[in-house]
C-alpha cells in the first residue's frame, strides 16, 4: 500500500514537472487539487497573484491554506479567511472534497452555498462567521452528522433556523450570532446532546424555549439567548447545572430571578427582560457558589424587595450592574469583601443615606454608576488610580467634590455630578463640561481646586514640559512649601470662645488696642484662646494673639487702608509670613458658622489673579480676614502715584519664601512706576484682570459676582502680576442688602437694575479705560472735551471713541512707543463694557479674548 502510494505520488510529480514549461500551469481535472484551485479561482483569487496560496508547480498538500491527511493524498482541511473570497461558492469545487473534515471561510464575501455543498458528510468544523449569507439555512445541513462546530455568526442567515439540526448529535459550539433568524429554537436541538456551547444571540428567535431545553445539554457551559424575543421564566434554566456563562440579556423573560443562581455560574446577565419578585431568597440557594461568580447584570428589570445579602460573599465578582430595577428603599450595598469589583452600578435602585466609605477601599474600580437614588451627604474619597467613570448625578450630595478627584477629572472618560447640591469651583474645567456634567448645582458659594495642582499632573503624567507664568510658578512654590510643611488640618472648633470675644468688644472698639494698651494686655489671655486658620499651615497653632503680635496690637502704624468693610492691616504671622489682615465692621447677618463655612469656601479658590485668602479668625462678633500680602500695593494707588501707604519691611532674610522666588525670576517690587509708563505693563494688568472674572464667572458653578470691581480691588503681587481681591466678601462681611454692596463705588458702579456677571463687566470696563487713560472714573479733568460735557471717564471716553478720536484720551504717560493703535482698540473695548444695556456687553470670557487679540509682542 506504502508502496503503491508512494509510486502514483512520483507518477504525479513526473506528470507535473513534465507539463512545466509547456504549458501553463495546470492540475490534474477532478483531483483535490483541481477543485481547491478552481474554488479559489472562480471565487476572484488569482493564481499569480496568490501563489503562496496556490502554487501549481507544487503539491496541493504544500499549500498554505490546506491541510492533507497522513498520507498526503486528500485535502482533510481548508482554512481561507479573509482573502476576499467574493460571492456564491460554485459547483465542482470545495464540495466535491470528498474528505473534508474542516472548513473555515471566515471574513470573505461569500453569499451562498453551491448545490454539492451538502454532500461534504465528512466534515466536522465549519466556520463561515462574517460573510455574506443572506439566504435561508437549507435542511440539507443535517446531512453534516459529524459536524462538532457549526459558527454561521455574522451574516444575515434569515428564516426558521432548520429542525434537521436534530441530526448533529456530535455538535457542540453552535455559534448563530447575528443574523437574522426568525423562528422559534427547533425542538431539533434538544437531541444535541453534546453541545458545550450555544450562542443565539442577536436574531429574532421567538416564542419559548422547546421543552427538554432544560435537561438535554448535560455538558453545556455556556448559553447565549441574549438579543432576542424569547419569552419564559427563570425557572426554565434551573436544570442547566453546568452552566458558567448564562446570557439571556434583552428577552422577554419574566418572573422570579431566584432558580437561575444555582451551580457553577461565572457570568449572568439577565439585562433587560421583565423579571421581577425579590431576589433576597437568592441567599437560600445552597446550591449556590457565591465565590465563582465574576460577572451579574440585573439591570433593567422590574425586581423588588432588597439587594442580596449574601452578595458579600461574592470575593471574586467583577462586574456588578443592579442597576434600574424596583428596589425598595435601602442603603448602600456591603462592598467589604469585592475587593476585585471593576464595575459597581447601583443606578436607580432606589439607595438612600451615605455613599459607603467604604468604596474607596475598592482598589480596581473603574467604574461607579450611582446615579438616580437619594443619596445624602459628602463624596467619599474613591480609588482614584483606576476610575475612569463616575456617575453621580441626580441625587442630594452636598459639600465640595474632593480635591483629588477633581484633580483626576481631566483623565476620566465620563463623569457627571449634575443634579445633587454640590459645590465646585475650577479654572480648568471647560464651560462645556460644566454645562454637561455640572448640571444644576445649586449651592451658592463655590469650592475651588487648585489650578496649579491640574497643571503638575498633567507634568506629572503625560511628562509635558511645564511653561508656567511667574506668578504660577510663585503660588506653586507657596503652596509646595506650605503643603510639605504642615499637612493638611481639618476644621477647627472655635465657636466656644464666643463670649470672651464679646467681652473684648465692650472693652474697646474693635481693635482700637493702641489707644489703651493696657485694656489690651488685660485682654490677652483670653484672646490667646481664639484660634486663627490657616488653611494650609493648619499645624502652625497660631491664635488671635499671634495676630495682634503681628499687627503690634493693630497699630495705627501697620494700618494698610480703610477697606469698604473696615480696615486693613498688615504685618508678619509668626515673624515670617507677611500678611493683610482684614477686619470685618459692619455688623452681618451670618452665623459664626455660616461665616466660618463661606470663608473656608473662599479659601479655597485659588487662580493666579486673584488675592489668595489665607486664613481667618473669628473673634467674637468681629470677622477677619487673612490674606497674602501684597507687595506693590493696589492698581489706584500706582495709577496716582499715591504712596504705597506702608513702609515695607525690605529685611528679607526671615522670609525664605520669596527669597527663593527671587532668585527664581529676579523681579523684585521696584520700578512698578517706570513699567507703569509702558503699555505691555499695563495691558497685563488689563489681562490678568480680566482672567479673573472669567475664572469667577465661567470657572464657577454657580458664578461668582464679584460687584466691586474697581482700581483699587486690583493689587499687585511681589513679581508685579495683578489679583483681584476682595471676591465672595460681601456676603461675610456686610449685610448684602445695603446699597453699597449691592452697586458697587462710585464712578464704578453700572446703570443697571439687577447685579449680573454684566454688572462685573461694567466695573471692569472702567477699570481698563483708567488703565489707559490714566484718569480717575470720576472728579478728575477731562481735556479734549468738545461741550465740556462729560462729568465722568465712562462718557467722556465713550463720546471720544464715538467720534473716532479714541487715541486723544490715551495717558500722555505712556511712552510712544507705535503701541497707539493697541490702545485705541482698548480703549473700544472699555467701551464694549461700559454699554448701558448689560446684554450688550461682552463675557468677561470674550473681554479675554479681545485683550489677547491685541497683546503687545
Ligand atoms: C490575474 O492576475 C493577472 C496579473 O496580475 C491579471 O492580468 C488577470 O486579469 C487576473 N485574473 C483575475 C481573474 O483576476
Ligand atoms: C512555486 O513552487 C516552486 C516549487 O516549490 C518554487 O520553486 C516556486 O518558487 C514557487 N513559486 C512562487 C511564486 O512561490
Ligand atoms: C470562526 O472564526 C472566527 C474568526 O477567526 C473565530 O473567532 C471563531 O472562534 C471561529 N469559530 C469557531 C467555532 O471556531
Ligand atoms: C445584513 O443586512 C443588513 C440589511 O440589509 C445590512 O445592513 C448588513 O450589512 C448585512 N450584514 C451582513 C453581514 O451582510
Ligand atoms: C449578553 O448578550 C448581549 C447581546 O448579545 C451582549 O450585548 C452582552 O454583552 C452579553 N453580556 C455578557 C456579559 O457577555
Ligand atoms: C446567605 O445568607 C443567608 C442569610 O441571609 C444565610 O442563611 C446563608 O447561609 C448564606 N449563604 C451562604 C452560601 O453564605
Ligand atoms: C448603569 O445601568 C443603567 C441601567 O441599565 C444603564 O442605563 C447605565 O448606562 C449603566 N451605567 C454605566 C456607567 O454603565
Ligand atoms: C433631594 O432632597 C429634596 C429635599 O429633601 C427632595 O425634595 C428631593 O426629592 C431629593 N432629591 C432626590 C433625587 O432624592
Ligand atoms: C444645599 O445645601 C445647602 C447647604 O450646603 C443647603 O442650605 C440647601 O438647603 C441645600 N439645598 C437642597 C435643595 O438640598
Ligand atoms: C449628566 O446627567 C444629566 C442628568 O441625567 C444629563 O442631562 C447630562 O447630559 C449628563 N451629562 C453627561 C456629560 O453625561
């Protein structure tokens, strides 16, 4: 036999070595070879083209794509995937190989069968997934009786789905995934008995499941229904106890989920079908083993009562998806020991109380969908290494939303806090986000991040090099500096002191110390008591006392300037942090905790335009305000050459903070009057101005109105860079309803009826037109004034630039240096923000942009 094979294999080789050269290439007719060549021929390959697939100088056998027998004399194999076979298979090709055993086609074109593709009776693969078989499924597949994997996926196979299936008792994956089959599942397939593996998912199989469809597949593992119309109960799966992949996903299955949890289930996914009852009695289950499953999706059911109990017990769970269903009210899920869980969504499931603190011990979670409950109080900290998905949204959390998770928002897929009483405050959070994820926040005061801190984790991160301004760089230092040495401290209790604070303010007026140190002194030990807060040095103990060390008992000397809500001092905390210390006069409305809550609010908004608030002390009635001092004084007073109005302190040497930033950038708070003659100074001033609002209107949710922009709200810090101060004041420090706070100071404040961001724009369009003009808003001179008409800067502006002789009120102090036209446009644009009407005014966001527009190089 050996012998006789090995002969005719010569024989061939001679005949096709002898027709080499002769003629074109050519395969003996009706060989294996001949009808695999001519399948790939009329299916569009192209023998010069595909050689590797086909060469005819060699033997079929040698062919990439075909597997022989043992003896290499019949092709028991052909895998051809993706090679753009195209349309029908034709007769007197791959079905007259008498012996194939498998046949895989998948990702081709091929759209139907040839008529004698039924007679390959030997086959026991056949994988035609991802064609193009648009036709019915013929009977004809039950001639197949030793067909062992059957995957039709991804085609478009419509109609019954053929009951000869009855015929493959050796079957055991059938793969029908995506198609477009509509019938119910043949009672045929209940003879399958070997199946292992059956996927229906994505058709239009209907009606139930043919009986004995519980107990025919004793080795099946996995079974996928889902996408489809099927109707039942759970109780038709209560058989399948050697089921690890159950999917019945988008069905019609109603009734209790109880009977499904049983044997050795990794995966259930029971998504939206109409189960309902209560699955707390899952938990009497014995035959249940909690610690094998992995994956449960519940969602989109009508299921009552309460969450499992036991569910605790599930350490190897990954994926767990409640989500809506009719829960009755309950509290938060036990997450204890779901140390692996990845996806935990509880959305709609009716959960009341606290988030558990506890999920933050979830190490590996990547997504948490809690929305739509009633869910109270804070967010808790969350593992922030891995989440990429976070859903909070329509529920009632309050306070702000952690400092690190904001920090970890830009490298979130999707989040969402809308809908709950949260507060928040950020620079780089886009407008859109806000209006998408931040929706309907309601709270009235705003919690900052720290923009800075977004910055060093993008340089953390993604390894980008970081080009921060100076005076970034200098809040950076600050803060680092401040950070590393003291930690963080949480609020501290300061309400019991109260009385004694009381009685100080009999004594003597508030802070009028200097005129009668003795009542002072007397004072002291009961004002030691009252506790100052610094935010971010909270270690640093400091007490009302340090204050008035600082301030040598509010001296006349230290006094800084009698602010719109008292007056200001400044001086050294603990002999090395110079600050402005500012006292509250007018009597407010708040509480002590009221104020407390809004100033630790405040303190928390940073931007590098803005004044950072430090710390404060509540001293009885009086209310103080700590801030970083600002070293070059306030815009008016450089603007007139009014003195700074305090002697600075020019010994550095106890002060290691901007000795540090010295010799990082070199500027030191001198020659601000000589810049002051340059129009790149003082539009950047104008710039950083104008950042702030935009950070307080479009960084905010809900807006910050400033409603006292002016030139003296502007200072300038040590490196020169203006900041706005004296934000979010009104509230603590007056009682809003006066006058005063609500419009604004005079020659400032806008014509209109109710304060808007506009209002702000207003203020700061005055502030710009002073800024180049160098006039005072009101009761200053006015040349150049046809009529004589104009009483302040705002009008006489106004008429100049209307009458297009914008460059004759530009400050003659301004060196010319061919910068007149930047100045015209800004002064157009002072005019944009001193229109009558608030809506014809810009966005504090579009003033920015215009200022950037016209940027000295
Ligand atoms: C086969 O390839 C040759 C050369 O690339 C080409 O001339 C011929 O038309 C192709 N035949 C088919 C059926 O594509
Ligand atoms: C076809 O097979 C022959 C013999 O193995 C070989 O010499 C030739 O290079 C092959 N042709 C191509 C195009 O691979
Ligand atoms: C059919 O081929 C596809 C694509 O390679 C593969 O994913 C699938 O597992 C195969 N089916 C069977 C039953 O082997
Ligand atoms: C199935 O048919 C639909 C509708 O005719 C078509 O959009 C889809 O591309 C087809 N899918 C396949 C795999 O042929
Ligand atoms: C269940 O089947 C549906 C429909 O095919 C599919 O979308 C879903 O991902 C499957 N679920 C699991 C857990 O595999
Ligand atoms: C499930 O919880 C019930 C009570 O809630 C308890 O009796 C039962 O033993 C638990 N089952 C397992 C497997 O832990
Ligand atoms: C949570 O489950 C609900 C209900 O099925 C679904 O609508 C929502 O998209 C899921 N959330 C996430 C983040 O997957
Ligand atoms: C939030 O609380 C308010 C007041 O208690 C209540 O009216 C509202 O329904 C709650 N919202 C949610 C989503 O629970
Ligand atoms: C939101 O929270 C604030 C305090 O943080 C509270 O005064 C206010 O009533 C809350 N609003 C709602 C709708 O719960
Ligand atoms: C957040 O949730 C709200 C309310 O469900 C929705 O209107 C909004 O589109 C969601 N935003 C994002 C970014 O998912």
């Amino acid at each position: 036999m050996g012998v006789a094979l090995l002969g005719s294999f010569l024989i061939l080789s001679l005949f096709l070595k002898s027709n080499l050269g002769q003629q074109q290439e050519q395969s003996i007719p009706n060989s294996d070879e001949f009808f695999v060549s001519q399948f790939f021929e009329k299916m569009g390959m192209n023998s010069s083209k595909s050689s590797h697939l086909y060469n005819l100088s060699s033997s079929v056998c040698s062919w990439e794509v075909v597997f022989c027998d043992s003896k290499q004399q019949n092709v028991i194999g052909l895998v051809a995937p993706n090679l753009g076979l195209t349309g029908p298979i034709p007769d007197n090709t791959i079905g007259k190989l008498k012996k194939l055993q498998f046949l895989d086609l998948n990702s081709n074109q091929i759209t139907d069968f040839s008529s004698d593709f039924w007679s390959l009776i030997s086959l026991k693969s056949l994988n035609l997934s991802n064609n193009k078989f648009s036709v019915n499924l013929p009977t004809n597949i039950g001639n197949f009786g030793s067909l062992e994997k059957l995957d039709l996926s991804f085609n478009n196979f419509t109609g019954d789905f053929p009951d000869s299936i009855s015929s493959l008792a050796a079957l055991q994956v059938l793969n029908l995934n995506r198609n477009r089959f509509d019938s119910v599942i043949p009672l045929g397939i209940t003879n399958c008995h070997s199946l292992t593996s059956v996927d229906l998912s994505m058709n239009s199989f209907h009606g139930s499941l043919p009986k004995g469809f519980d107990f025919s597949f004793p080795k099946l593992k996995s079974l996928n229904l889902g996408g489809n119309l099927i109707s039942g109960r759970g109780s038709d799966f209560s058989k399948m106890v050697s089921l690890n992949y159950l999917n019945i996903s988008k069905n019609l299955f109603k009734g209790s989920v109880v009977e499904i949890f049983q044997g050795p289930l990794e995966m259930i996914d029971l998504s939206s079908n109409h189960f309902d009852g209560h699955i707390s009695h899952v938990n009497f289950n014995p035959s249940f083993d909690w610690s094998h499953l992995i994956h449960l999706d519940l969602s989109d059911n009508k299921i009552s009562g309460m969450f499992f109990s036991n569910l605790s017990k599930a350490f190897n769970l990954k994926h767990l998806n409640l989500g809506k269903n009719r829960f009755l009210k309950q509290r938060f899920i036990n997450v204890d020991e779901l140390h692996t869980l990845e996806y935990l969504n509880l959305s709609k499931t009716n959960i009341i109380g606290q988030i558990s603190d506890r999920v933050s011990k979830l190490t590996h979670l990547k997504t948490l969908d809690l929305s739509n409950n009633h869910l109270v109080g804070k967010i808790p900290l969350l593992s922030f290494k891995t989440l990429i998905n976070l859903d909070l949204s329509n529920n009632n959390l309050t306070g702000d939303i952690p400092l690190k998770l904001l920090q970890k928002l830009p490298w979130m897929e999707r989040f969402n806090f809308s809908y709950n009483n949260l507060t928040l405050c950020d620079s780089d959070i886009s407008l859109e986000t806000l209006q998408s994820a931040f929706i309907g926040s309601t709270n009235s005061c705003p919690i900052a991040a720290n923009p800075i801190l977004f910055k060093k984790k993008v340089h953390e991160h993604r390894g980008l090099k970081l080009a921060l301004g100076l005076a970034v760089s200098l809040i950076c230092l600050l803060i680092g500096l401040l950070l590393f040495a003291f930690g963080y401290r949480t609020r501290t209790r300061m309400w019991d002191v109260k009385e004694s604070c009381k009685e100080e303010n009999v004594i003597s007026g508030p802070f009028s110390f200097k005129t009668d140190s003795t009542t002072w002194v007397a004072d002291v030990k009961v004002a030691s008591s009252v506790p100052v807060v610094i935010f971010e040095k909270p270690l640093l103990n400091f007490t009302f006392s340090d204050l008035l060390s600082a301030t040598s008992n509010f001296n006349q000397d230290t006094l800084l300037a009698e602010g719109r809500f008292g007056p200001v001092y400044h001086g050294f905390l603990g002999g090395a942090v110079h600050v402005a210390i500012k006292v509250l006069v007018n009597g407010s409305t708040m509480t002590d905790q009221e104020a407390a809550n809004e100033l630790e609010y405040l303190g928390r908004i940073k931007h590098p335009n803005l004044v950072p608030l430090m710390g404060y002390c509540l001293a009885g009635e009086q209310r103080i305000a700590i801030y970083d001092y600002m070293e070059n004084g306030n815009l008016h007073n450089l603007l007139y050459d009014l003195p700074l109005g305090v002697h600075v302190n020019e010994d550095w040497s106890t002060d290691t903070w901007e000795d540090q930033e010295t010799n990082e950038n070199g500027i030191r708070n001198v020659g601000s009057e000589a810049l002051l003659m340059t129009w790149r100074f003082r539009h950047m001033i104008g710039l950083g101005t104008a950042r702030s609002l935009a950070f307080l209107h479009h960084g905010c949710s809900p807006p910050i109105i400033h409603r006292d922009v002016k030139a003296s709200s502007v200072y300038l810090d040590y490196n020169l860079e203006p900041r706005l101060s004296d934000f979010g004041l009104s509230k603590i420090f007056g009682n809003g309803a006066s006058d005063d706070m609500t419009h604004g100071s005079p020659g400032y404040a806008p014509p209109d009826d109710v304060v808007t961001p506009k209002s702000d724009v207003y203020g700061f369009g005055v502030v710009l037109l002073e800024l180049i003009t160098g006039k005072k808003p009101i009761g200053d001179e006015y040349p150049n004034d046809e009529n004589r008409k104009a009483q302040d800067l705002v009008s006489w502006v106004r008429g100049l630039v209307r009458a297009n002789c914008g460059s004759q009120a530009i400050d003659p102090k301004i060196q010319a240096t061919g910068d007149e036209g930047q100045m015209v446009e800004g002064l157009k644009i002072g005019y944009l923000c001193t229109a009558d009407a608030p809506l014809k005014r810009p966005s504090m966001q579009q003033v920015v942009g215009l200022l950037k527009d016209i940027e000295p190089l």
